[in-house]
C-alpha cells in the first residue's frame, strides 16, 4: 500500500452508484485507487471519478483483493451474495443495501448520529438506514442530544427514484401521457389514460399520491414503514421508542419530504430547537413562512444536507415539535452516507499506523 486505502465501489454503474462517484469526485481525495464493480452486463464499461476513466470489472472474488473498504449499493440478494466475500477478503464493508440493517452484530450507522457505533463491526460489516430514514434522522437525532425524544408520529413522502430507475421511468413516461388534458377531474381518468402498466406502483402516480411504498407486512403495514420504525430505533439508540409512520409515494423525482411530530420528555421552545437545528451539523433550517421560506424537493435537489422547516411548537402539547424535512435521497439518503462512512472508517487506520489497514472489531475512532 502506499497509505492511502483502496476503495472498491459495488454497484458503480446503478443511480445510487453515478450520484456516489460524483460524491467521490467532489469530497476530499482521500483514496488510493478506486474500483469499480458491478454486474456481468456492466463489465467493461468506463466511467469518470475523480476526473479519470475506470474501467468497470465484474463482481468476482478476485475482484476484493487488496481492497480495504468496500462500499456496497446493489439489490439485497447481491448483498447477500458479494458481501460476506469481500469480509473475507479483509475490507470493512459499508452495505447500504438493507440486506444487514437489522442484524443485531452489523452496526446500523450514521455518522451526524452515532459515529460511535461503527467501532465495532465483529462481522467486518456496517450497514446504512434507508433513504426515509437518513432523511429525517440527522435533524431528530440532533434534537434528541437536546430534549430527549419520547415518541415520534412521521409521514413520509417518497421520491419515485427511491423506487429505482423503473420509478423514474414509470412517472416520466405517465407525466408525458396525461401533460396538457383535463386529467384529473373524474374519477378513474389518470388511471384509464396511463394504463395497467404502473411499474413499480400500485396505482398511477402522476397527477397523484400513493399511500403506499415497499411490500405488505403484518397487519397492514408496509416494510417501508416498517423499516423507518426500526431504523430510527437502532441509530437513536432507543430500541423502545413509540413510532408511528405513514409511507406515501409522490410524484417527484428525486428528494424525500417528511412531516415530523416529535414528543419530547420535557417542554421544548421553538427558539431552542431553532438554534440547535441551525448548528447541527449535516443540517440547513430554512425558515421563514411569512416570506415564503421552506424547504421543497424542488430547492433541495442536488444538495448535501437535510434542510427543516415548519418549526412549530404543538399547539396541545408543550413537550412537541412539528417540524417539516427534505433530503435528496440519493445524496444523504443513499450516496453521501456511504461516502461519510467510508471516510470514518477510513480515518481509523490514518489514527494508528500509517499504511495499516482498517480492520474488524473494536477500533478507536
């Protein structure tokens, strides 16, 4: 090694993986050489990071060799395949994939939140929440270092691109067939003009919203609302906290927005959850109602941070907060986690001697 560690990129070729490379290109440049991997069907094509051509290579085990960390975005039965590999071969891998999130020996990892969680990986493996929970997390974890949190009731509303590239296709090619009709004021029209094929959508979502996002759970819930429960859980470190949580997919391409009711164990101010919210890291409060200021997924696109709005003090109860959050699901929600974590791990070995790999097991951040 030269000192500075290798880095392989697992799914480089996906929407999360050329937002990653971006991300890559623009943060520090902290990396020796950078791999790039992804399917059979992807081998041999070339892409940019950090201002150079990579040529892509196929998953194989060969592949590994000599990486240090390797960060994994691909579907979880590739996770679950290709992971435990490259573990074997010695890299710390950061899988964002869902196929780890609830093993209770995988950490579940956001460095604004918990960046001490990631000392101790015994499987050589860190895992990321979901796109809906990285874009809530850092402005409640924030608030939750002040207050301390008590119960959480959120609404989601999901970018399509969190549904992958049939989501982006599906809402384009539904916006061109029902752009410049009277669509939308009879029932069952949208649905009659886009026909049966709603992709990756149990109903159309041009011109609507649908209150649903992942796959049917007990007792009606969806595993995407389950998920946020469980996430949220796990990276605040409150395994018991109360949440309730809608999941509703909107036409938007790209940047998540959630409502945040936040129940808190003492009575909170607005002008204190202002301030922390300014000044937590990884956070943008973006404000100002009577001027028309608050985020929207149109502004937030394309940005890092998780921007808030809507501060308000519930009117029925002094101890809540309601607060209003947009991120870019493939930016914090998905690439910059990765890129983050990455760095983290990658700050470990630069701690100790220089050159030494970072490894598993209790390591001093």
């Amino acid at each position: 090694m030269t000192g500075r560690p290798t880095l392989a990129v697992v799914g480089a070729t996906g929407a999360v993986g050329t937002v990653l490379l971006q991300i890559l290109s623009q943060r520090a440049d902290i990396w020796g050489d950078i791999r790039l991997i992804a399917s059979p069907r992807s081998a041999g094509r070339k892409l940019t990071v950090r201002g150079e051509e990579v040529e892509v290579s196929a998953a194989c085990e060969e592949a590994f060799d000599g990486v240090d960390i390797a960060l994994f975005d691909v579907p979880r039965d590739v996770a679950a395949q290709w992971v435990p590999v490259a573990a074997a071969k010695g890299a710390v891998v950061i899988d964002n994939s869902g196929a780890f999130r609830r093993e209770t020996d995988v950490p579940l990892v956001v460095p604004e939140v918990n960046a001490h969680a990631a000392r101790l990986r015994p499987r050589g493996i860190i895992a990321g929440p979901g796109s809906a929970t990285l874009t809530m997390i850092v402005a409640v974890g924030a608030l939750h270092a002040e207050f301390g949190l008590r119960e959480l009731a959120v609404s989601s509303y999901q970018a399509v691109s969190g549904a992958g590239h049939a989501g982006v296709q599906t809402l384009r090619r539904q916006l061109s067939l029902v752009a410049g009709t009277e669509l939308g004021t009879g029932p069952g029209d949208v649905r009659r003009a886009v026909g049966d094929d709603t992709g990756p959508f149990a109903e159309p979502v041009a011109l609507n919203v649908v209150p649903w996002a992942g796959t049917l759970c007990a007792e009606g819930w969806s595993s995407e609302e389950m998920a946020l429960r469980e996430e949220s859980r796990r990276v605040l470190g409150l395994p018991r906290l109360p949440i309730a949580v809608t999941c509703v997919r909107v036409p938007v391409i790209t940047t998540h927005s959630l409502t945040v009711h936040a129940r808190f164990e003492s009575e909170v101010t607005v002008a204190k959850a202002r301030e922390i919210l300014a000044t937590a890291p990884g956070v943008v409060l973006c404000d100002d109602p009577a001027a028309g200021e608050f985020p929207t997924p149109a502004d937030v696109v394309g940005t890092d941070p998780t921007w808030v709005g809507r501060v308000r003090r519930a009117l029925d109860d002094p101890t809540a907060l309601e607060l209003f959050v947009c991120g870019d699901n493939l930016r914090k929600g998905a690439a910059l986690n990765l890129a983050q974590l990455a760095e983290l791990v990658a700050t470990e070995a630069g701690a100790g001697e220089e050159g030494r790999r970072p490894g598993r097991g209790t390591v001093p951040l």
